[in-house]
C-alpha cells in the first residue's frame, strides 16, 4: 500500500469528532458489558480506567512530541487504527483474566488481576486519546477548535450507543464502535488531502465493514460464575427460552425441566403446598423473578399465601392495590389470589412486560392483562409524582437479587425507593386505611429491615405524626422480613390477625406497638431477639444513639445520600476480618471494597504513567515558566470538573430514572455544551485575556452549581411526573448553562501555555488527566459519606483554587 500526502495545516476536526464520539460510545457500552459480566459497581472503575488512558497519553506525547510531530500524519493514523482494533480485542483480552471481586481478601492474585484489567481496557482510550493529543500540539494554534469538536463529537457518541442499545445486544454494538472507529483512518487521511491508492482504500473500508457480519456469538461474553444465571446453567437440563437486550438490561428466559423452579422468597417452613410450574427471568444474570404459569385458576396460587409478603392482604384487607417493580408478575398473582379489585403494576423495563404479555402469553396467563390489572411502564417516583391515587395497599417485594444484596454488591448503587423522601412520596398516596408493605431478602445481623425501620419513623416524623411507632409492624421468616407502615394507627383487631397469621406460618414478630418480649425469637431462633431489640432501639428515645453505635450503618438513606445498601463502618472492618475463617466475609461489602482497592490503584497507576514520566521532559520547560501553577491549575480543573459531572450524574438517576439513562443525558449534555463553550472562549479572548475569560466562566460556574443545590430539588418534584422524553429536554437545560462555562478553563490555560510554553501542553493535559482519574473514585466515596451537596460544594472550592492559580 502506497500513501503520498500534500502538506497542508487543516486539522483532521471530523476525524477528532469521530475518534471522542466511538472512544465515548466505547466508554457507556463498558458500562453495559461489566453490569453484565460483572457488577454494577465496576462503573466506576470504567470512568476511571478511561480518563487514565487519557492522562497517560499527554504524558507519551510530551516524552515523544520531538519524534512524533515531524511525522504527525502517519503517526495520528496508526494511533487510531490500533485503537479501533483495541477496543475489541482488549476486551476480549480483559474476559480471559479470573478476576472475582468476592475473592479480593482471600486470594492475594485478585488485586493483580483486577489491575490487569484495568491497565488492559486502559489501552483503548489511551490510543484514542494520543490521536487527540498529537493533533492540540500539531495545531496548537486551533487548540480551541479542536477540543471542541473533542467534546462536541464525544457528547454526539454518548447519545448514539443509547439509540444502538436499544436495536442491537451490547456485543453487536461493540463490533459497531470498532467498525466506526476504524473508519477515523480514512476520514482523517480524506482531511489531510492525502491520496491512497484505490484499491487500498477499497480493501481497508471492506475490511471495516465486514466488522458487523462476524459470527453473532463472537465475541462471548463471560459472566461472572458467582451470579445467579451462571450458576443456575450448570444445572443439568437448563436452557434459554429467549433473550432480550436494552439499555435497561439483558433479560434472560431460562427454563429447568429437570429441576423445576421453587422460586418463592420466604415461604413458610409450615407451607403443605408448592408454586406452580415456573421460569425463571434473569436481569443481567441476576435479580432473578419468576413467570409462574397461570390460566385463571387461582387454586395453584395459594402458595403465594405463604410468604411474608402476604401479611398486608391479611391486615388490611386491601382493594386499590400498587405493585413497584411488578417484574414477572408474581405479586400481580398474589394481589389476584387475594381479591384485589383493582390492581396497578409499576414496572420500568418495556420488555420485562412484553416477554410474559406476548411471547410466553400462553404460559403466564398474561397477567398485566388480568381483569383488573393496569400496567404503567415507568419508574416508580416519576409514577407517583403524576398519580393523584390514593392506594389501600403500596408493595414492593424482593426488587434485588439474593447474592447481590447478600454479598454487599449493591453499597455503591444509588437507589431512590428505600429513601427517606420516597417514603414520604409513598405515605402521601396511601388511603385512610391503606399501608406500605416492602419485603427484602433477610440478613443476620440485622441490616436491612432495622435501616428500613429508621428510614420509616423518619418520613413518617417529617409528615408530623407524631408517634410513628404507632404505625409499624415487622416481621421475619427463616429467608425474608416485611415491614408495613399504615396509615391509621395499629388497633388491637390489626394486632390479633398479625398474631395469627404469623403463628399459623411460623413467621417471628419483630415488632408491633406494645409487643412482649416473650413473643419474639420463638420460629426461626436466633441466639439473641436482635430484630426486636433493634426495632426497640430505634423506635425509643435513644434511636441516634443505638445508630451511632451499631455495628452497621443505619443512618435513613436520602434523596442526597441514596445509599441504602452502604451498611459497613469503618470501625467494624476489623472485627470483619478477625472472623472471616468463620464466615465473616459475607458481611463485608464488596462493591465498597472493589471501589478502595481501584482507587489506590488507579492512584499509583496514574502518578507511575503520568506524573513521573513527565520529568522526564521538565528540561524543555522556559525558566520564567510558573510549572508549580500550571500543575496546580489543571489538576484542581480535573478534580471540579468530574466531581460536577459524577454529581450530576447520580443526582438525575432520581429524575430520569435509570442510572444509564442519567449517565447518557449527562455526559452528553456536559459534553456538547462544554464544547461549544470552548469554542466560544476563543470568540471572547478578541477583547479580553484568556485570564479574564477564566474568572468569568469561574464565577459563572460557581454561582450556577451553588444555586442548583437549592433549585433541583424543587425541579425534580415539579417535573417528575413529565413523560421521559421531556424530562431528558429539560434535563439538558438545566445543565447547558453550568457545562458551557465549565468547557472554557481548560482550552483557555491550553491557549495560555500555547502562547508563552508549548512545551507544557502535554503537562497540563497528563496532569488534568491523573486528577480526572482519582476524581471519579473520590467523588463516589465523597457522596456516600457526605453527600451530593458537599461534594458539589467541593468542586466550587476546587474551581476556586484553579482561579488563584491560572497560569501566568
């Protein structure tokens, strides 16, 4: 193959735009392949090894800038070939690693794997990123331009894949992205005014093309072997009736004639009869429910009489049911079997929905479609921010997987059902005489339904009554606990069916107003009642007390914290590990552990790949040259900017209602409008310094973030209740004017150092890079201990320092 090229400065901006929307693309799709094969709290882990990549490129192009720059073209070329072909084979490569976070203390070689994996998957976007990097310090004239068209292209990626998930399986996309960008090659030598021969180009677009046609199970995805659905398929027998893929998750159909499912959470030791023929219905190879069979006849139901969860149909007897979370229609059945007149389904997932409606019809009775049954395809807090129903009965049963909940993977997840506004939103839609009941999986000691308890006093406290133990009932069985709130105070009539029907399934009581000790702890014996003492705890006058000193979290999770499932103390770590040899291990939080070990590693690996190596080159730097600010200024920029961003992110998870939706909008929204703010910047340096146009998007950024801590709030409750397509609208609205001013700093010092220190820009582009990289795992633990607001507060304080600090 023969290429001759004119030499010409026209920047290759398209093939920049192509480049940061498939690395962007990229990064999102990771995001659906480790929720997947993994967990979910390897999003973080995503983000971070991505902005690493970054980082460490500026760092490779400033120790070979003299080499490379004279050979710009063919260089820029060749980094974003390897990086198309990257992006699939490093994958490939990360799945062929044994990395099991569950594994992290007892095996010393999962930490080794799991950097492995990260310094692997780094790779991609290191190569996208040096493509970039080689053209800001070829035309370092348009710096301005360029991370435009960087942002703009990036924020154009991140809305694509959303579009591409929703037509094609997580897999396929991949192969599209890499298709995609190897196409960058082409563009960007049609952008140089290159000419190749044309054979040569003919066979490299085939090449690309033939990309999408690879066989469809090619590449395999490799499920973790700790999740419910792998461990499930290696039962003899066990097959897959279907799958179906969206960016909510993969679902998966699996049928076992050989062992039949017995899916039913909590079911009574004293039950005489069995569930009806099942499926089972996994979420990402996990949370599994179950697809009961159903033709009408409501006798094969009386199974579901025998979970805790049945015990509101037996307190208050409702008609005008709720069901969040309706999933494959289990608690439809149980409302069914129960006699509810009228029954409403909340369920986020269209086709969880269609796969019992349509295709296993015949099998499931079509519950949403049962005499009665209307079925809101919707999240939850939006739902109940529109409805003006009252309801006698709100529940929600076994919304998460066992394992996962068990094992401590949900720390890290936000999770706005079990906060304490969502439990104020719930109350405000019960009748006179209706209640909330919410069953969890049980966990001994108690965490979950002692938090839940908490959380409950406090939102019925907030609503002013004004003795809110007056108001609960919780029980356990030998798997699963259900607590009911109800609206009316608990009478003696309440008191004598809840005693009954616990005695006649061998549930314990944990608590109602006025139990006895002598009533607790008689079924399923525990060494000690700590149920009831902890629901004694904290519905008394000591409650902060006893909070401050258990030995798991039970601080009521908030709209600001929504980290429910975040349980473990720091003192108790300790005492964790002295008993791992004696199953202590299960009470250590994993996904909290996995977020600790990636942050060290991902903070030694950027000071080894980015920091250091930039020595090497402070021998080019002009003596005058302020290197302490330049470091000061780009670092703090690299901190604010992702603090704002993962902020912002986890706040609109509330509002849009997914986490990849909020994730998608968010970058998007950040992305194309700090893109058309760092092209606005060079517009306003005509009639001000680049200093002068700092401080003001500075101050522009600090006075609109510090007023949205107040507003959005009051936004979201407006708003919820608007179809998603007009909350994503104003969505970007919101943030269009904080991302505009915030895309302006960082081209602006660029163009600072441009004018007075070329050699710094890979500098400040590795620094800003390594700050990125700590920033996401600092953010997340920052909103877990304190809060969105303080880190939002955080991230002004930051883009404060980098004010004081603008290079001079």
């Amino acid at each position: 193959m023969t290429i001759q090229a004119r030499h010409t400065d026209q920047a290759p901006r398209l093939a920049i735009a192509l480049v940061s929307g498939t690395a962007l693309a990229y990064e999102i799709l990771l995001l659906r392949l480790f929720a997947i094969i993994q967990w979910h709290h390897f999003a973080y882990m995503v983000i971070s090894l991505a902005l690493l990549g970054y980082g460490a490129s500026g760092t490779f192009v400033a120790l070979a800038r003299r080499w490379l720059l004279p050979r710009f073209q063919g260089a820029y070329l060749c980094s974003v070939i390897l990086y198309g072909l990257a992006a699939l084979f490093c994958f490939i490569g990360a799945q062929m690693i044994p990395f099991h976070p569950e594994e992290l203390i007892w095996n010393p070689w999962q930490p080794v794997r799991l950097l492995a994996i990260y310094l692997i998957l780094a790779l991609p976007f290191f190569l996208a990123a040096t493509s970039t990097a080689l053209a800001l310090a070829r035309y370092r004239h348009q710096v301005a331009t360029l991370y435009g068209m960087d942002l703009l292209g990036a924020g154009l990626g991140s809305a694509a894949v959303i579009a591409l998930l929703h037509s094609y399986f997580p897999v396929r996309v991949l192969i599209l992205i890499c298709a995609l960008a190897l196409l960058a090659a082409p563009l960007a030598w049609w952008e140089f005014r290159g000419r190749l021969r044309g054979w040569a180009l003919a066979f490299f677009i085939l090449g690309i093309a033939a990309l999408p046609w690879l066989p469809s199970s090619w590449p395999q995805l490799q499920p973790s072997p700790y999740k419910e659905q792998s461990q499930t398929l290696r039962i003899d027998g066990t097959k897959i009736m279907a799958q179906r893929s969206s960016p909510l998750g993969l679902l998966t159909v699996i049928a076992s004639p050989l062992l039949p499912w017995r899916h039913a959470p909590g079911l009574s030791l004293q039950a005489a009869v069995e569930p009806p023929a099942q499926l089972g219905l996994f979420v990402d190879g996990s949370g599994m429910s179950a697809i009961n069979t159903f033709n009408g006849d409501l006798a094969p139901l009386a199974y579901l009489d025998q979970l805790t969860s049945a015990l509101p149909y037996h307190v208050t007897k409702p008609r005008h049911v709720l069901i969040l979370g309706a999933g494959g229609g289990s608690d439809i059945l149980q409302a069914l079997y129960f006699g509810a007149a009228q029954i409403e389904a909340v369920e986020l997932n269209r086709q969880v929905v269609n796969l019992v409606q349509d295709e296993f019809a015949a099998f499931s009775g079509a519950p949403y479609q049962a005499p009665g049954v209307s079925a809101h395809i919707t999240d939850t807090r939006a739902f109940l921010g529109r409805s003006l129903q009252e309801y006698d009965l709100i529940q929600m049963s076994m919304v998460d997987a066992f394992g996962a909940a068990g094992a401590g993977l949900h720390a890290l997840q936000e999770n706005y059902l079990y906060t304490v506004e969502a439990f104020q939103d719930y109350w405000r839609h019960l009748s006179a005489h209706g209640a909330l009941a919410i069953s969890r999986w049980l966990k001994v000691p108690p965490r979950d339904s002692l938090k839940l308890l908490a959380t409950a006093r406090t939102a019925l406290e907030r609503q002013g009554v004004a003795q809110a133990a007056d108001h609960l009932i919780l029980i356990r069985g030998l798997q699963t606990s259900t607590l009911l709130v109800t609206k009316k105070a608990v009478s003696e009539a309440d008191i004598a069916r809840l005693r009954t029907f616990c005695t006649e399934r061998a549930f314990d009581l944990a608590y109602y107003p006025g139990i006895e000790t002598s009533e607790a702890n008689l079924f399923n014996q525990l060494r000690q009642p700590s149920f009831y003492l902890g629901a004694q705890a904290l519905l008394g006058d000591e409650a902060a007390d006893y909070i401050d000193r258990y030995k798991f979290n039970l601080t009521p999770a908030s709209d600001d914290k929504p980290f429910f499932f975040h349980f473990l103390k720091w003192q108790s770590i300790e005492e964790i590990m002295t008993l791992r040899d004696r199953g202590g291990m299960a009470l250590m939080e994993w996904g909290y552990l996995v977020l600790l070990v990636s942050l060290i590693q991902a903070g030694l690996a950027s000071i080894v790949l980015i920091v250091l190596p930039l020595f090497f080159v402070r021998t080019e730097v002009a003596p005058d040259t302020r290197l302490c600010s330049v470091v000061l200024y780009f670092f703090a920029l690299g901190l604010a900017f992702l603090f704002l961003e993962l902020t912002f992110i986890q706040k609109f998870i509330l509002f849009l209602g997914h986490p990849l939706y909020a994730a998608t909008v968010v970058l998007v929204a950040f992305l194309l409008f700090a893109g058309l703010g760092s092209i606005q910047a060079r517009t306003l340096m005509v009639r001000r310094t680049a200093r002068q146009v700092a401080l003001m998007a500075i101050t522009a950024i600090a006075a609109i973030a510090l007023l949205y801590l107040g507003l959005l709030p009051a936004i979201f409750q407006l708003a919820m209740h608007w179809p998603l397509w007009a909350r994503v609208g104003l969505a970007l609205a919101i943030i269009a004017p904080l991302a505009f001013a915030m895309g302006m700093p960082f081209p602006l010092g660029l163009a600072r150092l441009g004018s007075q220190a070329p050699a710094l820009i890979p500098w400040a582009w590795g620094i800003n890079g390594c700050a990125s990289v700590i920033s996401v795992m600092l953010a997340t633990l920052g909103a877990v201990h304190c809060g969105f607001s303080a880190v939002v507060v955080a991230a002004v304080m930051l883009y404060g320092l980098a004010a004081w600090s603008f290079p001079e």
